[in-house]
C-alpha cells in the first residue's frame, strides 16, 4: 500500500474525514482542550486540515460550462454534507468510528462499502475557544479589486470585496482576549494595524482603510507576518495564527524549498498556524495542499458572496482549533477481500492509508469510503458474508499525548432488499451515493475531453444510478448533485466547452 498525505477541507474542510485550522501542539501556548466538558449526544465532528468542495464545479456548470475532472473530488463532495455515524459515547478527544454496508458497485459488480468517520468528545455547547493573536495578511494588489465596489450586487463580488466582509466578519468575533494585527502587501509592504486588543474601534477603522497599492509582493508580506507573530508570542494569547487573504498563487511545493515554504514550515514548527482564504477561482490546487502539509495549516475557499457568512457559520471558530496533530489511519481488508476503491482518501485508489498533519474540530460529521470485494472473481452477493475490514488510528492530542484506536467491521448477512443492497446506517448509503456519482462525474469529465459521445454516455448511466440510489435513501441533501449531474449531463449533451480550474 501507499501512504497518502492529503490535504484537506471550503467549506469546511472533511475524512470529512471529511472520511471539507490553529496553533501547534509544539512551542509556546499550545491550546488544551483536556479539561472541556463534553454532554451526552452532543459531539464535535472532526477534519483534516486544508480544503475540498464542489464550489468551482457548480460555479462552471452555472456559467454554462463542463467542469473539468479536477474539480470533481470525492472529498469535495463529502466535506458538503454531514455523514454522522452513531456508535459507543465517544470518551476521547478524537475517537474513530465505522460501518460496513452492501451495493453494487459501479459496475454492478458485488461490493461492500466501508464508511470511516471521526469525532470529539469535546462538546459545543461548552466548548470555549482558545484566546487567539491573528495576524491579517492581506493582499492589496490590482487582482484583488479592492478598487471595486464593497457592497455585495448581483455579479460575483471582486477578491476584495470578499476579503473586506471576510475581514469585518472577522473582527466582529475577537473580543478583548483576543488581539488582532493587519499587514497589507502590493508593490511593498504596509503594517496597516500593529498588534491591538480584539474589539478595539481601531481594527475597522484600518479595514476600511484599505486600497488597492500596485503588484503582487507576497513573499514580503508574510515575512512581516511572521515577524509579528514571532513577536506577539508573549502578548499573553494561547495561540498566533497567521491569515492569508489573496486570489495568486505563490510557487507553493509542498515539500520544495522555495522561500515561501520555508516561512511556513518555519511558521509551524514555532508553533505558529496559517490559514490561507483564497478569493475568487483563481487558486490552483497545489496552495491549498501546501498548506495542509504543515503543522496548523488550513485553507477555504470563497468566491461568492454567500460564501462568507456560510463559512462562518460552519467553521468559526472550529477553524483555530485544533484537535489533534500528526494523525495516521490505516485500513486493510480481511481474510477473501480486497480494497477495490478509496474514496476520501486523495491518491492511490487501491490503498487507504491516511496521514494528516492537523485534525480540526468541526460542526459537520463525516466519512472516509472504501470499497472492498472478493478476491476471486465472479462471485455470488451472498458470497459477500464475512467481508471486513480493520483499522488502527494514530495521533498526538494537542498537549503532547499519544493516542491509538482500533476499528474493526465486518457484515453478518443481514438480508439485502430488492436493490441487492444493506446499509446498517444511512449515512454509509449517502456517503456511497455520492462516492459513485462524483467519482462517476470525474471520470465523465475525463472522458469528455478527448471523445465528447463517450463522456455523454458515461455520465448518462451514472446518473440513472444516482437517480435510483437518490430515490430508495429519500434524502434531500443529495438534492444539489442530482442538480449538479443533471446540469453537466444537458451542458455535455450540447457540445459545451469544457472549463478550467482557474474558471473559465
């Protein structure tokens, strides 16, 4: 097997885990969650750093466009909607949870479905959040629009005019524990608002100060960052974050050694979080995944104006808190079977293996997806009775404790209904109705690109799949990517031309 490093989770990112943000459990001012009550019934859900959605997809198809494959992810898909799996009171900062369910799988072949999901202990209703330093890191140049109007109209809104409601909605939320800094890049660099308490009438003031100032300087604006959250250590806040607004992309390699990289890494390892907001369709996927390399690193998406209060609503403040760092899961077939296909987990199809730098509480719950089948070929549903799958989850609590968590799943032979399908829980049967429409979208888009007929047919039969599986689990949340499948299908159906990740 391969062990996959993903980035992960706009909205929000989620295994969903999504299986869709903050300061490090090393260095100064870690938070610790240890002593927070948790109720009964009422638990956190829990996400991999970075960022998955369908936004760019739907945005296309709406702009009467054939989105492209990359911006057809499963993960995306899963970090939209909330997968709970129910299960043992959940004792433990980050506990792991799983189902095994029966379906045919994309080909019609004999297959089980195992969901995977996370949760916390941790529980909302007492839940308080970390004290946090925020350095705003905002780029002011000629891209962004800051020369545009703010006021939300009926066009998308500019990376500006995203970034200041972004910014408000922000500083509306610090109080006087909290305290805020505001560094501005273009042409050159502008400390805009030194380190100041949170609620201070000075921090909207200096954000309705800004303008648009010349060129791209991006590396130069988050060396000034750094250098303030490096400094702002001792201020008294348990912990320092650096946030990014912007529409460019840096040369961001997630392991490479350019200067942007190297801040970041250094950023992390001092116990400093960064959390990129890129405006806008512009942002290649590779930002988002460096960031989730690093050690308190998150990113999301937004590029309409509905997109600010939605992401406020689902991760503030889940996206400064971290919940755990360093996690691996593994999962691995019994005794007659096989991963046939992994969903949720970016890579290697064949493998579910996971490696996550930093886990994020969050309101959604959800599902990693694997497929597995026989390892003989041709064989009976029936045959299906023993299929398994074990697991273990690694990872290091945020005040430095490891922690380790066995999963193990099988199917006894519950009967199957007239469908040739068992979901002990419906979420399994969500979660596998959109792992085969999305993965089916993608490979539809594929195809597409080179031979329009095969990509038309393609998708014509995985939406009469959906459109069965839609109808027997009646559930309304899967309402957006039947409009999503039914729009593609009519855009393909006349020859449209196909988009790009940059939207357009």
């Amino acid at each position: 097997m391969t062990t996959i490093k993903t980035p992960k989770g706009l909205f929000s990112a989620a295994i969903v885990l999504w299986l869709g943000g903050a300061v490090t459990g090393c260095g100064i001012g870690a938070a610790d969650y240890s002593g927070f009550p948790s109720v009964g019934g009422g638990e956190f859900g829990a996400t991999a750093g970075g960022v998955k959605d369908l936004a760019l997809a739907r945005e296309l198809v709406k702009a009467g466009q054939v989105p492209p494959p990359e911006a057809l992810l499963v993960e995306g898909a899963f970090s939209e909607h909330d997968l709970p799996l129910t299960g043992a009171p959940c004792a433990k900062q980050l506990c792991l949870r799983g189902a095994i369910g029966i379906a045919p799988g994309a080909a019609n072949e004999p297959a089980g479905f195992v969901q995977v999901a996370m949760s916390s202990a941790l529980d909302p209703a007492t839940f308080v959040r970390p004290s946090t330093t925020v350095i705003a890191t905002v780029d002011v140049s000629g891209s962004m629009g800051w020369s545009a109007s703010r006021e939300f109209g009926g066009a998308r809104p500019s990376a500006g005019a995203l970034s200041y409601s972004l910014l408000k909605e922000l500083a509306s939320r610090l109080g006087p524990q909290d305290r805020i800094a505001l560094v501005t890049y273009g042409s050159s660099v502008t400390t805009v608002l030194d380190v100041t308490v949170g609620g201070d009438p000075k921090i909207v003031a200096a954000i309705d100060s800004l303008k648009e100032a010349g060129s791209t300087n991006m590396e130069a604006g988050l060396r000034r960052a750094y250098a303030l959250a490096a400094a702002a250590k001792g201020n008294g806040t348990q912990q320092v974050r650096v946030m990014l607004f912007t529409d460019e992309n840096p040369n961001v390699g997630a392991t490479g050694t350019t200067e942007f990289s190297q801040m970041v890494a250094a950023g992390a390892e001092a116990g400093t979080g960064i959390t990129v907001f890129g405006m806008g369709l512009g942002l290649r996927a590779d930002l988002f995944a460096a960031m989730s390399h690093f050690r308190g690193g998150n990113a999301f998406s937004l590029s309409r104006a509905e997109d600010v209060g939605a992401l406020m609503a689902d991760s503030w403040p889940w996206m400064v808190s971290p919940l755990a760092y360093d996690l691996k899961l593994n999962l691995t077939a019994g005794a007659g079977f096989k991963i046939a296909n992994s969903y949720g987990f970016p890579g290697a199809k064949d493998a579910a293996q996971l490696e996550v730098s930093s886990v994020f509480l969050s309101k959604r719950k959800g599902g990693l997806l694997v497929q597995l089948a026989p390892t003989a070929m041709g064989m009976a549903p029936e045959v299906l009775k023993g299929m398994s799958a074990s697991g273990t989850l690694t990872y290091t609590q945020v005040d430095g404790v490891a922690q380790s968590e066995p999963l193990s799943v099988s199917y006894g032979g519950e009967p199957l209904d007239a469908r040739g399908q068992f979901f002990p829980q419906k979420s399994v049967g969500v979660a596998t109705a959109l792992a085969l429409v999305v993965s089916g979208m993608h490979d539809a888009a594929a195809l597409y690109a080179t031979d329009k007929a095969a990509g038309v047919a393609k998708l014509q039969t995985v939406l009469t799949r959906f459109l069965a599986d839609r109808a027997a689990l009646a559930e309304p949340s899967l309402d957006a990517e039947q409009q999503l499948a039914e729009g593609m299908l009519a855009l393909m159906q006349k020859g449209a031309q196909q988009g790009n990740l940059y939207g357009y």
